[in-house]
C-alpha cells in the first residue's frame, strides 16, 4: 500500500520540478531587460486606476459555500458506493435518504434565490 | 533511522514550519496559502498512518473548500495588497505562553504513559478501512445516527450561512 | 518503524500552535485558521489511535469523517458571520465585535 | 514480449543493481525515474497535440491549419516552443513574486498528476491506490489554488477578477463532476482505478450513459474550454487570471490547459469507456496502450470538437445550467442508478438483463429530464424576449436626404 503513495510522493517531486525547470531555463535562454512600463500593470495600455482590490460579489462566496456543503456531503457518499455490495436494502435506504436531504438543501438555496447570479 | 521516520520528520517539520507561517504571517492571504500547504502536510501525515482516505478527503475538503472559501472571505473583507500592520492583539504574550505550557504540559503527560513506545500493527489481514468506513456509517447498529445527524447539521450550516451572508 | 509517541507529539504541537493563532490574532478569518489548525491536530490524534489500536475497530476515522464535517459547517457559519459584519461594520477585527457585551 | 514496458524497467532495475547500490534505493530510484519518463512523456504529448488541435480546428472551419513549417505544418510545435523559451519572462511591480512564480509551477503539477494513477495497459497500471477517483478530485483542487494564487499575485484588477471568476466556475462544477464520479464507483464497487477498469466487461458508457455526458460536460467546464471559456473571455476581462504572465510561465498555464483536456480524455477513456481494456490486450499489454490512446483520442476529439463549435454562454447561464440543472439531474440518477443496481443484483439477474435495466433506466430518466424542460416556461418575467421592428439594412439615398 505504501508503495504506491511513494510513487506518488516521487510523483508529485517529478511533476514539479520538471516544470519549475521549464520555468527557470528561460531565466538564461531568454533575454531579461525589466523597464518600468514594461513593469508595470497591463491594463492594455490604460493607466492603471487605484489598486487590484475590487469590491467582489457576495455571491461568490456563496456558491462555495454550497459547493463546500456539497463536496463534503459527496465525499461521505464515496464509501457508501465502495461498501455496496455488503449493504442491505436498509443502508441503501439510508444513503438515498442522504441524498434527499442534500437535495432539499439544493431546493432551499434555489427557492431562496442564492443561486442567482444577477 | 528507517525511511518512513525520515519521511516524517520531513512532513513534520514542514507542516509545523507552515503552521507557525498560518499563525505569525501578517498578511492574510499569504496565511492562507501557509495554511494550504499546512493542510497538505496533514494529508501526507494521514497517508503514514495508512488512512488514505481521510487523506484524500483531507485534500479535497480542507483545501479544495475550505481553504478556498476562506480566501474568498478574506478578498471579501479587506484590501489584500495592502494589510500588513501588526496583526495580533495585545495579549499575544499570554497567548504565546499558553501555547508552550500545553505543549510541554502534554510533552510531559506523553513522557509517563505507556502509550509512548505502541509499534504500528501489521495492516495485512485487516478489511479494507473505505469498505469498512461505508459499511458501519449506514449500520443501524453503528454509527448511521451520527451520519445522518452530520447531513443535517450541514444543511443547517447552509441554511444558517446563506441567511447570514445573504441581503436582498 | 514510527512509534505512536511522534504523531502525538506532532499532533500537540499543531494544537499549540493553532491555540495561539486563536488567542493572538486579531482578524476573524485568521482566528478561524486557528481553529482549523486545532481540528487538525485532533484529527491526526484520532487516525493515529485507530492505526496503532485495533484495526478491526474503524471508530477512529469515523470520529475524524466527523469532524471533518463539523469543521466545514463551522467555517462556513463563521465565515458568513465575518462578511456580514463586515457589511455592517466595516470591520473584521475580533475585538471590536463587541455588540453583544455588557 | 508483448509488454516491453515492464522489460525495460526490470532491465534499468538489474543496470542499477548491477552498479551496487541497494536494492531500497533502486527501487525507490527506478520509481522516480518512472514518473519522471511519464511526467516528460506528458509535456511532449502536448507538443503534438497543440499541432493535431490546430489542424482539427482549421478543417472545422473551412481553413487548412499550419502547414509552413516542415511537412503538413509538423515542425510548428517546434518552432513554438523555441520561441516560447527564449521570450521573457516578467514579473510587474506590485506583484507577490513568490506566489507569482510558483502559480505555474503548481498549475502544470495539478494536471500532471492525475496521470500518477492511470492505468495505461494491462501491466502498466500507474499506482493502484484503492482511492484514486477521490484523488483526481483532490489533485483538480490543487490547480484551483494555483489559479488563485496567480490571479492574486499579479496585482491586477483584471487577474483577480479572472480568477474568482474561474473559480467559482470550477467550484460550481465540481459539485456534478463529483457527484457523476460516483456512479462508476457504485458500479465497480471501488475507488480503485485500476479496479474501474478490471470492472468494465461491457463499458460504462452502456450501463451509465448519463453519468459519462454529465462528466464530459461537467469536465470541460472544469478545464475552461469553450463554451464555458468566461474564465479567459479575451472581451471582458483581457485574459483572465493570467494576465500578467509572459513567456514560459504564461506558456505553462497553455501547456496545463491542453494537457487537461488530453487527461480529460483519458479520465473518459478509464472510467466510461473501458481504458485499456479490448480484444487481446490481456496478453498483449501494447496493445491495450494503443486501445487506451484510441479512446483517449476519442474523448479529446470531442471536447475539441464541442469548442470549435459553440460559442461562449453568459455567466448566469452557466451557473443556472449546473446549479438547476445538471446538479438536480446528477442527485436523480445517482438515486436511480443505486437503487436499480441494488434491485438488480438481490434479484440475481443475469449480466445481460443488468445492462438492459440499466440502459433503460438512464434513457428513461433522460426522456423524463427533456419531458420537464419542456415544461419550463422559457419567458420567464426577467428575461423577456424583446421583440424588434425589422430594419432596413441600407436606407436609399433620396430616403435619407429627408
């Protein structure tokens, strides 16, 4: 078992420092004469108007955080699925039962109005 | 010393340095980021102890969720380039101490019981935990109460964020 | 082999830390960080004890399946307190939260 | 014979042991080079398929693609990636340069790593973790990070809003790409991804037709692709969360998007249509390399296709059609998959009746779902169709002189 998650630790080594080398070859391949309006923030050529802080929609935070309910709700459900076999009609009740709840939470966020962009 | 302790020193060491980054850093955003890579430290931690599950879940909830909501909230609630004026308060002194006497109050409790040289068992025989996990969540007999309760208080959670956080 | 002392011990640092994120800091968010750190650590001492326990007994991560979602509807509640505050107050910073003091 | 994979890698395995180093430390070291080979594999992958791209998009649209550079265009991609690695590489003022530079990076590594647990062939099974579905989720997550991290590091008004834009998006379509993810689960009985594809004797495509549409689109709303390309809309926010990158850096965010689709396709290939699996490829494992490629291709040329071919949605259609109506549907099916599936097997039935319920079951919750929408007034108060009087497209000139 372990064995598999080292080739993921080796994995995950393998998959960044290939890339960060990709990112860092250029760094003597290419050539690097920083001025300040090529520094500066591209706007496409517009001046650039207070700082990068704009006021943001609540509703961004409120799509994840239904995500976030649902994602973990989801996740509780995986070991469900792999148990199934072992399961009895009852506990397959259940998960649907779980289910349900997580649509009724669906329908109160839509009912509600929460999962409106405008 | 054998591989796996070196492995966990590595993951300790970095997910403790990230840690005291969450708690110190002065800018928020970068919190979270330490805090990223904090919970990434746990995950592997999980992965140790053969609980790939929890490790995985720990992945997608704790920073596929969680960590993203909370740069949300904090891009929602203040200006991000601009906040990096002390950021604790006036009793961090006594806060710093509490933390090191639970610490070592722990270190010490830990020193005295037997549970200190306990070696990992054998995991050959052992069921699947997933299958196992799915099984005695549904169980009546288990912990099937429990799990609906967690549905339930989700949804509550829901409920009780949109009413807070939403205006009409 | 890693005997069980190492994670607890890593487990407590982690919860010292987080303890002191939630008592130092001043911004709402950052406390609630905090208090993910301490879940964490709780969750690494529950994994540990069914590791190093008896295996046959799954209770270990069961009780860290639930904290996680207890975790997730206490940022989520907490979260959404801080931006309507936020809204209200114009602040984050936990002192100043202090409309239901007398 | 059959399997020169798995030759090679005991041949590498023998030379290394050959040199004296211990037998932990080679295998540990044959790992590593194992997921450098396939990590390198991966990124030259995306060199062809940025040609084959431009050449399926210039047929679609009337046009011949590149076709200068080397015979029909093939030297192209090379020409690209010389120029792209000698261009510079600047960081604006104003930027986090920590998180601006490690956002790429992180960005490549969350795509390239889904491919640490595919199954290629019958022997080259990647790492067979007993969890993998829920770890391609939980690597997706990783690249939301990145994207974040470099919408937030580049102090720029229009990154950060592409990036909470594309955030969002990947966040609202996780949640039917995760619920879809289940129906193969439930059907393999397995995270395993390994144990998917040992578990697909008739493909899941048959038995889940559903679920395999709802994850084709829910995953290339994931990677950004038109038409749910609102993330990087050239028009409203210049170019989305990577705005401020140049050269190589901006060119990983090009390179991870192509690869995802390709790993998209493969994602679809394993868990819908079977991976490796067709006749022969249990004894001749290279051939189940060259099936695998097939289907992946397969999976690729649609995504491709469905881009080149519809334009961008606005962005409340976009979160209406997954909150109202694929996520719902997704809730439906699972249910009725799980509950059919269980019926099913306490009844005993045969593998062939198995897969007929089930196709009838999915044809007939999709027939349901087109019943409902039909149903659904599509004049809305909100957004009422206007109507326009019909204008002349040139007025003649003694009209106008009045």
């Amino acid at each position: 078992m372990l064995d598999n998650w080292l080739y993921i630790g080796l994995f995950i080594i393998a998959a960044i420092l290939i890339p960060a080398v990709a990112v860092i070859l250029p760094r003597w391949v290419a050539p690097r004469k920083p001025n300040a309006i090529k520094q500066e923030t591209y706007e496409c050529g517009m001046e650039t108007v207070g700082d990068a802080w704009v006021q943001f929609k609540v509703q961004y935070y409120i799509f994840a955080l239904v995500f976030l309910i649902f994602d973990i709700e989801t996740v509780f459900l995986f070991p469900w699925a792999v148990a199934y076999d072992k399961l009895p009609m009852f506990a397959v009740m259940e998960g649907v039962i779980f289910i349900a709840i997580l649509l009724a939470g669906l329908m109160y966020a839509w009912r509600k109005g929460a999962l409106e962009w405008a | 010393m054998s591989g796996l302790e070196i492995i966990f020193l590595v993951v300790a060491a970095v997910t403790l340095s990230a840690a005291f980054m969450v708690v110190t850093t002065p800018n928020l955003v970068h919190g979270a980021l330490w805090l990223v890579l904090t919970l990434f430290g746990v995950a592997a931690t999980f992965v140790l102890l053969n609980a790939a599950f929890l490790a995985v879940v720990q992945v997608v909830v704790y920073i596929g969720a969680i960590a993203i909501l909370m740069i949300f909230a904090i891009m929602l609630t203040r200006k991000v380039m601009q906040d990096s004026g002390p950021q604790t308060n006036a009793n961090w002194i006594v806060a710093a101490l509490l933390g090191l006497v639970l610490f070592v109050g722990i270190a010490q409790l830990l020193r005295k019981s037997s549970a200190v040289g306990m070696m990992m068992p054998a995991m050959d025989g052992a069921a699947d935990p997933v299958v196992q996990l799915g099984e005695v969540l549904v169980s009546p007999n288990a912990y099937v109460l429990p799990f609906e309760v967690a549905s339930v208080l989700l949804l509550a959670a829901m409920i009780g964020a949109i009413v807070v956080a939403w205006k009409k | 082999m890693i005997s069980l002392s190492w994670f607890l011990i890593f487990a407590a640092a982690l919860f010292s830390l987080g303890l002191y994120g939630v008592l130092a800091r001043k911004n709402a968010i950052a406390i609630l960080m905090g208090i993910e750190l301490m879940l964490n650590a709780v969750n690494i001492n529950l994994v540990a004890f069914w590791r190093y326990g008896d295996l046959a007994l799954i209770t270990g991560q069961v009780f860290a399946v639930i904290v996680f979602a207890v975790a997730a509807a206490e940022v989520a509640v907490g979260l959404a307190l801080v931006i309507s505050l936020y809204r209200r107050r114009s602040s984050v910073v936990a002192d100043e939260i202090n409309l239901m003091k007398w | 014979m059959g399997d020169p994979i798995n030759l090679i890698s005991q041949w590498f395995n023998d030379l290394l042991l050959g040199w004296g180093l211990g037998e932990k430390l080679v295998a540990v070291l044959s790992l590593f080079v194992g997921a450098a080979i396939l990590v390198t594999a991966s990124l030259l992958t995306v060199v062809v398929l940025i040609w084959v791209e431009r050449k399926i998009a210039g047929r679609l649209q009337d046009r011949i693609g590149p076709n200068r550079a080397g015979p029909f265009g093939l030297l192209q991609p090379i020409a690209d990636i010389i120029k792209i690695f000698t261009k510079e590489i600047t960081t604006p003022d104003g930027a986090d340069k920590v998180a601006f530079n490690i956002a790429p990076v992180l960005a490549m590594a969350s795509v390239l790593l889904i491919w640490a647990v595919i199954p290629m062939a019958a022997t080259v099974v990647g790492s067979d973790i007993n969890v993998g579905v829920l770890y391609i989720v939980a690597v997706g997550s990783l690249g939301i990070v990145a994207i974040l991290m470099a919408g937030w590091s580049s102090n720029n008004k229009f990154a950060l809003l592409g990036a909470f834009r594309a955030v969002a998006q990947m966040v609202s379509y996780e949640v039917p790409m995760v619920l879809t993810l289940l129906i193969p689960v439930l059907l393999a009985r397995s995270m395993g991804i390994n144990d998917i594809v040992q578990a697909q004797s008739t493909w899941f495509i048959v038995i889940a037709p559903l679920a395999g549409l709802i994850f084709l689109i829910t995953s290339m709303a994931e990677v950004g692709r038109a038409p749910f390309d609102l993330i990087e809309a050239e028009s409203e926010i210049v170019a989305g969360f990577h705005v401020e990158y140049s050269g190589m850096a901006f060119g990983m965010f090009y390179v991870s998007e192509f690869l995802h689709v390709w790993t998209i396709g493969a994602l679809i290939a394993t868990l819908f249509l079977g991976g490796w699996r067709g006749p022969g490829a249990e004894t001749w494992p290279i051939l189940g390399l060259f099936y695998f490629y097939i289907k992946t291709f397969v999976g690729y040329f649609l995504i491709t296709w469905i881009r080149l071919s519809l334009p961008r949605v606005r962005i409340d259609q976009l979160l209406s059609f997954n909150w109202k109506f694929l996520t719902p549907l997704t809730l439906v099916i699972l249910v009725v998959t799980a509950i059919v599936d269980k019926a099913l097997s306490m009844a005993g039935a045969a593998r062939w009746l198995y897969v007929l319920v089930m196709l009838a079951a999915n044809v007939l919750v999709g027939w349901g779902t087109m019943l409902v929408l039909k149903t659904v007034e599509p004049n809305r108060p909100g957004r009422v169709r206007q109507e326009f009087p019909p204008r002349p497209v040139a007025v003649a000139p003694e009209a106008a002189d009045n």
